[in-house]
C-alpha cells in the first residue's frame, strides 16, 4: 500500500508542476498579446494628437473645442506611453506587476476575449514555464505539508540505559 500512496504522491506533484508551468507559459502568451495590442493602440494615440494639431478638419474647428478634443487625445497618449514604457521596460520577473499595475480595461477585456494560446518560443516563454513549474511545485510541497504531519505518528526516541 505504501508503493500506491508513493505513487500517487508523484503523480499529484507531476500534475500541480505540469499545471502551474502550463498556466505561466500561457500568462507569458498574454503578456505578449497584450503589449502588441498596447503598442497598436499607442501608436493609433499618437496619429489622432498628430490629425488634431495639424489637420484640416480640426483647424476649422474653433480653438475651444479642438483644445479639448487635444487635451483629451494627450492626456489618453501619455497614459498609454506610461503604461507601454512601464511594462516595456520591466525585468521578466516584474513584467507581470507592471502589466497588472498599469492595465488598460478595456485591453486587457480585448485581449482576453482574442487569446490565441502559444507554445512558448523565446527565453522568456521558457523562462516563465520554468519558474511556473517551480512554483507549482513549492506549492504542491506547501498543501501536501500539514497532511504529512497529521498522517505520520509521532515516534518516540528511547535511550537505552546501561
């Protein structure tokens, strides 16, 4: 019976590994999509205050409604440069944090309701999978922890006298 229950516990670890490296490599996918739709709607922010400052249509228009109309196509740029150069510019362990922490709404819907799942291709895709596995692993190790404690019996040590 202890062979089943050393094997069980194997295939439980292999399972909590297999899922965790899954889940980070498919966050890394995300990640990935996310930004390119960030970058996409940066560089549409930046054409729009461009067309508002110099074009035709907007020069007709009168200086109050074109300075609003700017202000609002700034002020959506800068947050969308904030949070492109934020994410851009973190390390791969901080990158979820960044993204997390400067998050688009209505990005982050797009790009959950467009997800295409990836195989990781780059170093970072395999970098991910790996820490995932680790951590799936850790906390596999972590829940699997009190029921060890609680399953074995105490042993008691008992010193020979002579």
């Amino acid at each position: 019976m202890d062979w089943f229950w050393r094997k069980f516990d194997v295939l439980v670890a292999a399972v909590f590994v297999a899922g965790a490296a899954i889940g980070a490599s498919q966050g890394h996918a995300f990640m990935t999509q996310y930004q390119e739709r960030l970058s996409r709607d940066l560089e549409q922010a930046r054409t729009r205050v461009d067309e508002i400052k110099t074009g035709l249509r907007y020069k007709l228009m009168s200086d109050v409604v074109r300075q609003e109309l700017e202000a609002t196509a700034q002020t959506r740029f800068d947050r969308l440069n904030i949070a492109h150069t934020a994410i851009a510019s973190s390390g791969p362990l901080l990158k979820p944090y960044a993204l997390m922490r400067h998050r688009e709404p209505h990005l982050m819907a797009e790009t959950d309701r467009a997800f295409v799942p990836r195989v990781p291709q780059d170093g970072a895709g395999i970098f991910y999978t790996v820490i995932g596995g680790l951590i799936g692993f850790a906390v596999y190790e972590l829940v699997k922890l009190p029921v060890i404690l609680i399953a074995q019996p105490r042993q008691r040590k008992f010193r020979r006298r002579g």
